[in-house]
C-alpha cells in the first residue's frame, strides 16, 4: 500500500508499507479553523483519495482520540479503536 498526506501546508510525503504493518502519525488539531487531513492511495491498478481526518466530524468517528484507518482488499474502514471497523469507502479502479 502507498499512500500520501497533506494537512494544510504540511506535506506527509510518500509511504509504502507491507501488509498487517501500521504507519501512524499525531497531531494537535488546530482550535482556530478546520483541520483536515487528506490522503490518496494506491494498490496495485487500485486508488482512492479522502479525507482520513476532518475536526468536523472526527469527535464524533474517533471519539476516543484515534482514528483508525484499515485498508482491505475491498475497501477502507474506520475504527476509533475501540469498536468494530465500519466501512466508509471502495476503491476505485
């Protein structure tokens, strides 16, 4: 899986990791205005690109202060680390 994110000026870079292997990150969200943090990734002939974290709605998906993002052969899944993933997204072909 390669991946790549971006939060307002800050630019992640590009990672590749192997299956059953994490790549994590923390950051303090910002009080003033919107903090979103966006992603595009690639398996194979697959992609996708979305919004890993928004503080619009990240409270209320990663209640717990995680945001768990699992990338499977069909598509993405969100857990807050306590409950069952719930799939948010497909991949594009």
């Amino acid at each position: 899986l390669t991946f790549h994110c971006t939060f307002s000026e800050t630019d992640l870079g590009n990672h590749t990791i192997r299956p059953l292997t994490n790549w994590n990150w923390t950051f303090c969200e910002n009080r003033i205005s919107n903090t979103v943090l966006y992603c595009i990734f690639w398996w194979g002939s697959k992609h996708q690109v979305f919004q890993v974290y928004n503080s619009k709605w990240g409270k209320r998906e990663c209640g717990s202060g995680l945001c768990r993002w699992i990338a499977k052969f069909d598509g993405f899944y969100l857990s807050d680390g306590k409950y069952t993933p719930v799939k948010k997204y497909d991949w594009l072909t």
